[in-house]
C-alpha cells in the first residue's frame, strides 16, 4: 500500500466519525453511506468495517451503522 492511499483512508475515516459526531443518531446501511459519501460497495464496506473494529460504529440488528455510546444513561436511551 502507498502512503498516498493510507492517507486517503485515513481522509475518508475522519470525514465519516466527524459526520456522524455532528448528527447523533445517525443510522446508515452500507448502501446508503456508500450514496451519503460517493464511495463504492467495497471502499465503503472496508471503511466502515474499520470504525466497527476501532468501536466508533456498531451495526444494528437490522444492518445499519451507528455510534457506538460508551457510558449512556438510561434516560438517554428513550
């Protein structure tokens, strides 16, 4: 791998956590993120796969991407 494409990922990594910081309760699938951002199936899939391994993201039940809350109140969650 170039430096060139890590830098890139790690362009497109921050852009995604920063957007979903932004919106709370953001909830994508893979193909809506993939429109959201204009990344193909697989560029995308890899991307967000990556902030699932970090913990940032957790897929729902129902496949849609959402930020992983550490420490949530019960009264939050309503």
């Amino acid at each position: 791998m170039s430096s060139v494409h890590d830098e890139t990922a790690a362009d497109w990594l921050q852009i995604i956590r920063s957007e979903y910081c932004e919106m709370p309760g953001l909830q994508l699938t893979r193909a809506q993120a993939g429109r959201l951002w204009g990344l193909d199936d697989r560029a995308c899939g890899a991307l967000l796969n990556a902030l699932v391994g970090e913990k940032f993201l957790r897929v729902t039940a129902d496949g849609r991407y959402t930020r992983t809350v550490i420490g949530r109140h019960r009264r939050d969650e309503s």
